[in-house]
C-alpha cells in the first residue's frame, strides 16, 4: 500500500519528519 503526504514543507520540522517516519513503519512507500 502507498501513502501519500502532501503539504508545504517549508521548512520542514520534526513534526514532519516523525509523521513521515511513522507511515514509513505502515506503508510500503510514501510518497512525500
């Protein structure tokens, strides 16, 4: 399965970066 995060990552936070890490452990590919 694939996920997909859009938004406006400027800049990009920690925030960011631990929601795209948690759907890295759920889903095959995620497409930022």
């Amino acid at each position: 399965m694939i996920a997909i995060y859009p938004g406006s990552f400027d800049p990009i936070t920690l925030g960011h970066l631990d929601i795209i890490q948690r759907g890295d452990r759920l889903f095959e590919k995620v497409i930022v």
